[in-house]
C-alpha cells in the first residue's frame, strides 16, 4: 500500500545505523528484494473499499454507486481499501499479469539489491544470472562458513532446495548455476529452464469466489525466449512445439519432484484451513480463553468458519448492569461481537462491513455469575451459508435470530478479544458512549466449534472446562 513502506524504512535504516556504529556494516550481508510479489489484481476491475469482500468471493456486492458515497473515508481506519486491476497492470509494466500470476513475470519477478563491501568487488554492477527466493538461505549459510543444517531440535532436516548466489558476487560472466525453477498458484503454472519460459494462465486474479474454471488440459501455454525478451512479449510457442512440449513435461517432473501434485485451483475454500486440508494454529475443535484477552489474530483461534459453533463465556456481572463486549473477532470490515447493551445479552454479525444482523436476548442479565452462550446451527450445503442465532443465559434460551449470509474464512486482519474490542468495531451499538469496555469480569470464553457446539443443557461445567483446557497444554 503506498506510504506503508515509511516505517519499515525507518526502522531498517535504524538497523543500518546500529551496524554502522558498530563498525561492522561493511562485513555484514544486506539483501533488499523489492517487494514481495507483483502488483495485486484482487481489487476488483473498480477497486474495493473492503478487500475482504472481493477476496471472500462477494466483489458483485460493491457497485460504482456504493462506492462512490464513501469516496472520503478510502483510506481511514473505516476502510480497508484496494486499488483497481488497472493500477496492478499499469505497476507491473513491463511485465504481463499481477500478482497470484505465478506463472508470468508481472506476478513474481522483482529486483534486488545486496550489499556486501567486504565480499562484493565490484560497486553499482548487475548480475545476469537467474536466481529464486530459495536461494537466499544457501547463500547465506556460505558466505558465513555455515553448514546446512542437518538437524534442528532434534527434528531432521529435508535438505535445501536453493542454489547459493555467492559464485556469481565477483564474477558477472559466471555460467548460471540455477538452470531450472518451477512456479505455481492456484493452478497458475510456468517453469523457467536455461534462459526459456513455459508458462500459462489459468485463474483470473480478480475472479476470487467459488469459480468455475476450465480444465488444466484445456490451459494455453505460451512461450518465450527470457533470455532476449526478458519482458515476455513475444510467444513463440507456435514457431517452436517441441521445445513448448519438453518444457511442459519438465514442468511436471519438477511439480512431481516437490509435491506440487495435486493442483489445487479452489480460491475461497482454500481460505479454510480445514477445507483445504492444512494444518491449523490450533487443532481440534473446542479452545477456551481467560478474561484480558487481547490482539490475538483470529486465524489462531479454534475454526468457526462455515459449520456450527457456540461461544459461551462466564461473566461477573455488577449491581450497576452488563454493558459492554464479551467476546469478539473482526471489526468494522466484517466479524462478529457478543456483548451486552441495556444489560440484555446481544449478537452481531458483520457480513464484510456491508450489513449487519442482530439477535437480542428478551430479558435483562441480574447481577452476580452467568453463563452467557451464543449457539450458531449452521445451515449447511458449501461455504459462506447462513444459520439460526441462539442466545441463552445459565442454559435458558432468551433470543433468538437469523443470520443469511456468513463470511467464509478469515475476517481481515483485526483480533479477537476478550472483554474489550481492541481494534476497530464490529459494532457502533455498544454503550459506554461507543466505548467496549465490559462493564463487570469476563471469567473465561469458551469456543466449541462443529460437533463440540452441540450441547443439550447449554452450559459448560467445571469438569468440561478442565478437559478442554488440559487438552491444549
């Protein structure tokens, strides 16, 4: 985003000043790689005034008319801002394609300075050779007289992909020793091998839902000479099939080689840990927190996304009345509050910002220790469905409420916290005159996802907290 880059300048440059004063800049490997990828296309072909909306598969519910009443708070701590597909395209120029494009130099390639007096010669040269990210590391481990690890904690190591870069520091003509890399994402693919490239586009960056694309066979690929047109303008994949079709299978034995296989081209699902089939922060599906619960990011919480879940949390509540944030995860750009307003128990969810729903409790919450539940039943049939909203208090239902439309991973990049919202609202309603304090104690909060939110009394005893919080030591 643009002026994000001051502060890491700052405090990079405090690095360099401490090295400085040290005296051991000059001996010291600095390695500047300009950006992490290409320009990014998933603003939508008109930009986004949420990201989260175009990335969860939603862009067709922001039009030019919705946007344009909101023209002043791009920008603000209220958005969540994104520029539009022609600024990544215009930023990636020469280069075709935009980030998420592994296959065409607009999404991957960037420039990237290292320095190094006491190693490097030659001052302001370039280099030729063609290198990857992985190569970094091996590089490194060189020039610092290191050996590759073979173990670490007692853990063995699989070996180093990466090529090091040091042969190539003084000498400028020295012959690449980095003839082969492959690149894929989200079925995007393309492998580079002595000075060639075969690569082909197979998802559209902005088309961020649940799309259907074509068939991997029915892919086009192209080719091109990078060795003369670095830019990749020119394809020849029509003058020269075979050597189309050779690289084209080296691809393959490259993506057989590092368990590229089985393509994956699913966009919003791969959101979910769980539908994508990774590892997760946090396994299982029951987790419980204590009260002060602050700034944790919502992806190292226990999976709520497109299933049933409940979150029920033990509350002190003073003679003066509940008021205030429970539990909650997101903020103003989508996610969902628990909380307390005119000392009833209340729910709110936050469809991306765009609309928000909800459920109230039908009775007011007496002073003295609750337990305060929130049961979501999930409808079911794929991602980002709807569910019935129940509230009860001490196992008995006091509200209840439909949700239509829920997000189907992550909400942004705000927290979950506890007793408090630290980051943006989810909400305007709380009291407080707008603040989210909670008026009395949070005890703990438990998240009880899938079947763990099934509960027939309501309630979490002693015994069951005992359980969930021991099986996460």
């Amino acid at each position: 985003m643009p002026g994000s880059w001051s502060r890491p300048d700052h405090h990079v440059g405090r690095v360099i000043d401490a090295l400085a004063d040290l005296d051991i800049l000059d001996d010291t490997v600095i390695y500047l790689i300009i950006g992490d990828n290409g320009a990014s296309a998933e603003g939508s072909l008109q930009g986004t005034f949420n990201e989260m909306v175009t990335l969860g598969g939603f862009g067709h519910l922001e039009t030019a008319e919705s946007l344009i009443p909101r023209i002043a708070q791009f920008g603000s701590p209220q958005a969540y801002n994104h520029y539009a597909v022609g600024w990544a395209h215009a930023m990636d120029t020469p280069y075709q394609w935009t980030k998420q494009v592994a296959s065409h130099w607009g999404g991957t390639r960037n420039g990237t300075i290292v320095h190094w007096p006491k190693g490097i010669k030659g001052k302001g040269e370039s280099r030729p050779q063609f290198h990857h990210v992985i190569d970094v590391a091996p590089t490194i481990l060189e020039v610092a007289g290191l050996p590759q690890p073979l173990m670490v904690n007692g853990v063995l190591q699989r070996p180093i992909e990466g090529v090091s870069m040091a042969y190539s520091f003084n000498d400028a003509a020295a012959a690449d020793r980095r003839e082969t890399q492959y690149f894929e994402m989200f079925g995007n693919r393309g492998i580079y091998h002595k000075g060639w490239t075969a690569v082909t586009k197979h998802r559209t960056p902005w088309e961020t839902g649940q799309v259907k694309t074509v068939a991997f066979n029915d892919d086009v690929w192209e080719l091109y000479d990078t060795s003369k047109d670095w830019s990749q303008a020119r394809d020849l994949s029509k003058e020269q099939p075979d050597l189309l079709h050779k690289l084209q299978q080296l691809w393959l034995i490259e993506a057989v080689k590092y368990n590229v296989l089985p393509l994956d081209d699913r966009f919003a699902e791969r959101g979910d840990s769980e539908l994508a089939g990774r590892p997760e922060l946090v396994s299982g599906n029951r987790q419980i927190v204590f009260g002060g619960l602050t700034r944790v990011p919502s992806l190292a919480m226990v999976n709520m996304a497109n299933k049933s879940h409940a979150v029920t949390a033990e509350i002190q509540v003073p003679k003066s009345g509940a008021e205030g944030v429970i539990a909650a995860v997101g903020g103003n750009t989508g996610g969902w509050s628990l909380y307390a307003r005119n000392g009833k128990p209340k729910y709110c969810y936050s469809f991306f910002g765009l609309q928000q729903t909800y459920v109230e409790g039908s009775s007011v919450i007496p002073p003295g220790q609750h337990q305060v539940r929130m049961e979501f039943g999930y409808d079911g049939g794929g991602i980002a469905k709807g569910g019935t909203v129940s509230l009860f208090v001490d196992g008995k239902k006091v509200g209840e409420g439909r949700i239509e439309q829920t997000e189907p991973f992550a909400f942004g990049e705000e927290s979950c916290d506890v007793g408090h919202e630290a980051g943006s609202p989810v909400t305007t309603d709380y009291g407080h005159d707008g603040g989210s304090e909670f008026s009395g104690q949070v005890n703990w909060v438990e998240f009880d996802a899938g079947s763990a939110a099934d509960d027939n009394n309501h309630l979490i005893t002693p015994e069951e907290r005992l359980r969930v919080a021991m099986a996460k030591q």
